[in-house]
C-alpha cells in the first residue's frame, strides 16, 4: 500500500529531527562532573574569644589543634583538594567572617569545629549539626553559647542587622534559611558521627539541627561539629592529648574523603 505523500513528509521529519537536534539535547555524558576542589575549614573561636572553658583547657586551641591536622591528612591524601582555613593560629576571625572566606572562595564544603561545655559535668560525647530549626528548644542553650561570640565584636549592631543571640524571637529569620544543600549537609554529619562511634569508640549524641550564623550564610553544604565536652574531665582528657586529636581528626578526614567520592560519583 502506497503512503500517502503528507505522511511521508511527517515520517521523514520524524526520522531527521533527532539527529539534526541530537547535539542540543541535554544526556549525562555531556554534563560536566562535579569535582569537589575547595573545603573551608573552621576553627571555632580564637583570639580574645577562648570559646568553652575545660579545668585545663581552652577550646579555641583544642578546635585549632584538631582543624590542623583534619587539613593536613586532606592536603597529604586529596591532592586535588584545596584547604582554606578561617583561621591557622590564635587570631579572632569575626562569625560575620567565616562563612564570607567560604562564599568568597566558592567553596564546596564548609566544616566548622568547636568543642562543647555543660553544667552537667557527667553529660559527654559528640554531635554534628546542620542548620535548621528542628528541636530548637533543646538545643537552644548551645545555639546561643556559639552565636553569643558576635557580641565581642566591633560594630556586631551593624554587621548582624539587629539580630540578638540570646532572643528566641531573632531566630525566626533562619526558618528562610536555603533547602538546597541540606540533604548534603545531613549525609556528611550522619558520616562524621558514624565515624566518631564506629572508628574512634566514642558515645555520638546523633545529629541534630541548629541555627547557627556560620551554618546559615554559607552558600555550600556546612557542619559544625562538636568534639566532645570539656566539662567531662575524661573527655577533656582524651581531646587535649595528642592522640585524642589526631584520632578525631581522622574521623572527620575520612568522613569528607567518603563524602567526596559519593557526591563525584553521582
């Protein structure tokens, strides 16, 4: 049977489009990989601001100490790897600054590390955060702990617009907080507590949400995690010794090293 002559137009039509348009239609090969090239890492508190207070510790040097070394397997086993600190020694980064160095830099990751404190002096273990608004009540006494730094800063009226750490009500702006990354954020806190109980054997409090200035700026997926407390005598042991840090460290290096190889290979 003879094909009528229209619908032998529209059928040529149909078999010449695709490979006239093949090379403007969007497949997988084409897109780029994503190849994580920038980590910011952030040493909590620093300078006149000494953060939690052990019976023999500070924990702006315990903070430093572990940030070093977490850098310092990264630039030896991830080459490809840029590492920006915030901070490489006992200066006063402001809060307002930390997240600008990781926007500024185009920063895939931002990883805050900080050391908690409690009145509960038997109350111990580690917790990763990631910015949100969940369970805020809970956590509201460490939110204001770490978010209290701005007020030793010059001219913080200007620089955080009014916002007033120790007031519940300044926190509703972090509910317009970005979505984006957060799926991200959750699987690299999940890991570093994973890691810190699996590997190193310590107790992981789990991950939590909080909002936190540095976690709520930054335009890239961010943690902050908590060591442990300096309150805890043993646990304040564990993190000024040598091992200690370079155990805790390693958690969080491999922790950005399995992150890294899921994200690229997605």
């Amino acid at each position: 049977m003879e094909i009528p002559k229209n619908k032998k137009i529209i059928l040529s039509l149909v078999l010449v489009i695709p490979f006239i348009f093949g090379g403007f239609i969007p497949n997988e090969t084409m897109m780029p990989a994503f190849r994580m090239k920038t980590i910011v890492l952030d040493a909590g508190h620093g300078g006149k601001d000494p953060g939690n207070l052990g019976s023999r510790s500070k924990e702006k040097n315990i903070n430093l100490a572990v940030t070093l070394l977490v850098g310092k397997y990264i630039e030896e086993y991830l080459p490809d790897v840029e590492v920006i600190y915030t901070r490489k020694d006992d200066s006063f980064p402001t809060l307002y600054e930390r997240p600008r160095i990781a926007n500024n830099n185009k920063a895939d990751l931002f990883v805050s590390i900080h050391s908690n404190s409690a009145a509960n002096r038997s109350a111990y273990g580690t917790e990763t955060f990631v910015m949100g608004t969940k369970h805020f009540d809970k956590n509201f006494d460490i939110v204001k702990r770490e978010n209290s730094v701005i007020l030793l800063e010059d001219n913080y009226e200007e620089n955080y617009e009014g916002f007033d750490p120790s007031s519940p009500e300044s926190y509703m702006l972090f509910n317009l907080a970005s979505k984006v990354n957060f799926e991200n954020s959750l699987s690299l806190a999940d890991q570093i507590e994973t890691q810190f109980k699996d590997r190193v054997g310590r107790k992981s409090r789990g991950v939590k949400q909080g909002p936190f200035y540095v976690l709520w700026t930054p335009s890239m997926p961010s943690v902050l995690v908590e060591l442990g407390f300096l309150s805890n005598s043993n646990e304040e042991r564990f993190l000024m010794s040598k091992q200690g840090q370079e155990y805790m460290a390693s958690a969080i290096f491999r922790s950005i090293r399995d992150y890294k190889n899921r994200i690229e290979s997605n």
